[in-house]
C-alpha cells in the first residue's frame, strides 16, 4: 500500500547553505504559526550552543501540512564533524532536499551527504539557495552539480528531475530563473510529485526502526523512527531487537505514542505505516534498535556510521586547582557522562585506559569533541584533556592515516601563503580555478589540519573561507611540524599582576590578564620563539622610596593580551600539555608541572 496522504523528506547540505532558514519559511507558509505571531529566526536550532555560534549540531523533526498531504521534515547538521547525524536520520525518508549554495557551489560534505542519500536509493531534489546573492552563479553552479551527480554514478531520474531556485530568506521559489518566484508553492508541489510516498504494509506485525534517541526527565529516553509496517497503539505490549547484536528485550508496554506536527511533539493513541513516531516505555532503548510486535520479532538492518579519525584522552583533573569550580569532579562521575553520550551519539566511540582515571573518546573531528567538552562543562563536570591525534589503521601490514579533502576559497593575494601553508603540512593541491577568488581543492593529511585555521584566518586576512570532509586512509605522510613557537609557562603559584606580566609580554603574547590565580606549570602566554620559556608573572616590585615610584608603576602598559577560545586552546596545546577544562575556566597547562621535573625528563627522552 502507498500512503499519498505522507511525504518523508531530509533537507541535506553543507554547512551555512541554508537549511534551517529554508525550514523557517517551511513552516510560516506551511501555516504553523498564527497569523502575527512573533517568530525567532533559525527556530530549529534550539540549544544554546546552535544559537550561540549559528550551526546546527542535531537532527530535528518537524511537521508541515500542504493541501491534504502531511509533510514531515527533518533537519541535519552541515558540518562534516556531525556527519554520523545525517547518516542516521536518512533511514527515517523517503527523499532529499540538496541544498546548495548559488555562490560557493558543491562543497565537500554536499558531496558526502549526496553520496550517503544515493547508497540508500533516496529520490534527490537539487534546490539552489540564495539566488538572490549580487555573486551568485546560478547556471554554472547547475553545471558543477550535474557533474557531481554523474562522478556519484546517480541514476537518471535523478538527474531528470527539475531544478529549484530558492531565496530562503525571502521563503520564495521558482522553477525558471526567468520567473520570479513569490512563495515556496513550486517547491511544495515539486515534493509531492517527486519525492514518493511511503510504501509498504498497514495490516502487517508492527515494526520501527529507531533512528534517533531523545531523552525527557519525565518520561526517560524517546525512540524515534520510521514504521515501516504495520500499526502501534498506546497500551499495547512490544519488544525490541537489535539485528547486529541479536539480543531481544523482555516485553514492555508502550507508555507513550507522539508524532511531530509543527514544533510539537503531540500524543497519538495509533501510528501506522509511514508515521514518523516517537515512543515511550524502555530505559534501555537504543539508535538502531527495531521495536516490533512480541508475534513476529525481526530486526531491521541500520545504516554503517562512518568511523571515526580523531581521538582524546579525558581524564580526571588533577592540577592545584582540582576540585575548586566543578560540580562533578571523580572518575566516576566522568565515566558515567561519557558512556551516557554514546547513547545518543552513534559517531562517538570511548574506551577504557589502563588507568580507572583516564578515558580514550575518539570523534569525527576537533569540532565534534568540542562540543562535548563544552557540553560538559556547561553542565558541571570538571577534567582535563590532551592534544587531538589522529586515529592511524594498518591496511595489508602498512600504517595509515586519514586523509581529507579540503576546498578552500580566498582572494587571488592570498592564494600562493594557502598552498604554501598546506604544502608545509604534506597537503597536495588537487584542483584550482577562478580569477578574483580562487577556489583551491587540497588532499591534505587531518594532523596537519590541526592548529591551522586561526594561521589561515591570519593569512587570508580573514576572508577566506575553508571547509574539510574524510576522503580515506593513505600510508602516513611523515612528519608535519605542529608548532613552530613555545609557550611561556609560569613560574610559580600566585596570582598575576602588572608588573609581571609588563615584562613577560616581551618574550611573545599572553594569554592572561591581570588578577587571575596561577600554579607553576600553567601556559600563561605563546612564546614568540620556539621553545617554552619559564616567566614569573606574580612577580612584585620591590618596595622603593622614591618620589617617582607610583608614576613609573603608571606607565606599565599590557599591549598584547589574547584569550583563548575553546577550540583555540585545543589548537594551540603540545604532546606534554593538557588543558584543564571546569564550568567557570579553561587553563592550558604541562603535564608536568615543575620546571626541573621536566627538565629531567626531556634529558631522559633525548
């Protein structure tokens, strides 16, 4: 049976092309909000973090009615880091929005997202975004899409299927540049006729795949998915299985059903074929489980997830400052939110070390276990983590390491400081083109990416843009430099003043300012020459009497102050330092925190 009355769909691109402010308009003219009613722009990045730096971190359900038919919409994440939570969701649709920019064209997680929707026989719509853009470059950015459809060996139908020109801002689209668009009716009807409905048997033994785990203080942890046969009810007793793992659950009764409509998630007494439900009633439900009825209990297979390329080590603080601003601060504290993260990320893997006190957590990228540790520490826990390193494999007795594909776009100036850059870090510049901006495509190791966005910021004078997705493992490059200049570490335990730090910011840039509490062995500032450099500054002047004291002490200026962000500290840290994360401070630090101690075991080393 087809159920026309449904449209499943996934809006799919690269980061910043557009997809949650395509969403808004969605549901302004799908008729979600009254008519006046204020609105918030971007309304399905709804955490702090999302809203906070303007990217979309998880998948999101929604809903939508146009005419009779009932369109359920998910939303995903651009960023390549968060690819785990495209690859996931898809097995919940039926079809794709691909969402691409007018100006910047096929980037490389449009590329990974497409190749993810054509393994799994996903009809795709192509919708140009931001036509409305005084760059844009419509026709030749068609040009660039069709060539990636055939490189992807897509079928033809897809490549048959017309192309919209969207303004999401505006909420307007058109099938012809020639035809100015005034709302978003072509591409709800070109949905409807292109993207098929759900298909399969209504009257047959219950079963959903879970796709998405969400979690609720009152009700415990929520599947969502698909059914893909047959019908649930509130009430009714089921179990659920994992094809991977061949375990079965005890039965237990279905304490809540909802489906999404609008930005709410409402009670339903039936779901049935098609729906996108969301369940109640197991603790121990997780993503790739199928909840089906106790008479006939098959699993159903889940998508691969890409592995991951980028591991951390996060372990229990133990600096002098241990234990002051965290709430959670043990092992096992530690232990227990990591091991809880996995249950609602399917990209995140964490392994036990050889100490109780230490964790190995490995990632998709530095973005995506950064969001973790701020997640973290926003929510109390206090530890300390290493510098990022890559994940190395041996494929047929050879070691390898990741390798992406990097596509960068900046003035023609500033073109020859990339390639040089990207060179120095065993990158090979693949492709080139344009004039006044030029569009550079590298196949660059993922350890020499590391630390380098804020040089390429510096280099390109701020108006380059750089974004990286995994291509595949290659044998290991060799040694890429990772920092070129030492730290300046403190000396002693105190607090820092104007004195100190007037003549330690002459050895290179601080980190810190004036007032803060320090330990021996804690970065204070960036060496502006290799090698790290030991700098007292809690250092006090001493006592004079003299008349000119006070205004010599006046004349002490601090010139070179630079905090450091999160990801920056990530950047910036070595082999033989850590960075000390707590819910009200981020302190970069060396392992070892006394100078002697160091030097002695850099003597063993050598």
């Amino acid at each position: 049976m087809i159920r026309e009355d449904i449209r499943n769909i996934a809006i799919i691109a690269h980061v910043d092309h557009g997809k949650t402010t395509l969403v808004d308009q969605m549901l302004k003219q799908g008729g979600v909000y009254h008519e006046n009613q204020q609105t918030v722009d971007r309304v399905m990045d709804s955490g702090d973090i999302e809203r906070e730096r303007g990217i979309t971190i998880l998948a999101k359900n929604t809903a939508v009615h146009y005419g009779k038919t009932k369109i359920n919409i998910v939303d995903t994440p651009g960023h390549a880091d968060f690819g785990g939570e495209v690859e996931r969701v898809l097995k919940m649709v039926d079809g794709v929005l691909l969402l691409v920019d007018a100006f910047e064209g096929p980037m490389p997680q449009t590329r990974f997202v497409l190749q993810k929707a054509l393994d799994l026989k996903l009809k795709v719509l192509i919708v140009i975004n931001k036509i409305d853009r005084p760059d844009a470059r419509c026709e030749e950015v068609v040009g660039e899409i069709l060539d990636l459809l055939i490189d992807l060996d897509a079928d033809e139908s897809t490549l048959d299927n017309p192309i919209l020109y969207v303004s999401a801002r505006k909420g307007t689209a058109t099938l012809s540049l020639d035809t100015p668009g005034t709302d978003l009716r072509p591409l709800f009807d070109a949905i409807l006729h292109y993207i098929p409905a759900p298909e399969g048997d209504p009257e047959g033994p219950a079963q959903v795949l879970i796709s998405t785990i969400d979690y609720s203080d009152y009700v415990g942890r929520i599947g969502v998915g698909r059914v893909t046969r047959g019908s649930f009810r509130e009430g009714m007793m089921v179990v659920h299985t994992n094809l991977e793992t061949g375990v079965t659950s005890p039965q237990w009764r279905l304490s809540g059903l909802f489906q999404y409509d609008g930005l709410k998630r409402i009670a339903a007494k039936e779901v049935t074929m098609g729906d996108i439900v969301a369940l109640t009633g197991a603790e121990d439900i997780s993503i790739g489980d199928t909840v089906c009825d106790p008479g006939c209990v098959e699993g159903l297979p889940f998508v691969k997830i890409s592995e991951p390329t980028v591991t951390m080590t996060f372990s229990v603080n133990d600096s002098p400052f241990a234990g002051r601003e965290g709430e959670y601060v043990t092992s096992r504290h530690l232990r227990a939110r990591l091991f809880r993260e996995l249950q609602t990320d399917v990209s995140l893997r964490v392994n036990e070390t050889e100490t109780t006190d230490a964790f190995e957590v490995c990632g998709r990228g530095e973005l995506h276990l950064s969001i973790l540790i701020e997640n973290m520490r926003r929510q109390g826990y206090e530890f300390a983590v290493s510098k990022p390193r890559v994940i190395y494999k041996e494929i047929d007795g050879v070691k390898c390491e990741p390798i992406e594909r990097l596509v960068v776009d900046t003035p023609q100036a500033t073109a020859g400081a990339v390639i040089e850059k990207i060179g120095r870090r065993r990158g090979t510049l693949e492709h080139m083109s344009g004039t006044d901006r030029v569009r550079l495509e590298f196949l660059v190791p993922s350890r020499g990416l590391f630390g380098y966005r804020s040089e390429f910021m510096t280099d390109t004078r701020g108006e380059g843009i750089m974004s990286a997705v995994f291509e595949r493992y290659e044998p290991v490059k060799g040694d890429i430099p990772h920092r070129n200049v030492g730290a300046l570490v403190a000396h002693e335990n105190g607090t820092s003043n104007s004195y100190g730090l007037f003549y330690a910011q002459e050895r290179g840039t601080l980190f810190i300012g004036v007032g803060l509490e320090v330990y021996e062995g804690m970065i204070v500032g960036q060496n502006a020459r290799p090698g790290d450099l030991v700098v007292n500054v809690c250092k006090a002047k001493h006592v004079t009497n003299m008349r000119n004291a006070s205004a010599s002490e006046d004349s002490l200026r601090l010139v070179s102050i630079r905090p450091l962000s999160l990801e920056e500290c990530l950047e910036f840290i070595d082999d033989d330092e850590l960075l000390e994360v707590t819910p009200k401070n981020l302190r970069m630090r060396k392992r070892i925190l006394n100078a002697g101690d160091r030097a002695r075991q850099w003597r063993k080393g050598n």
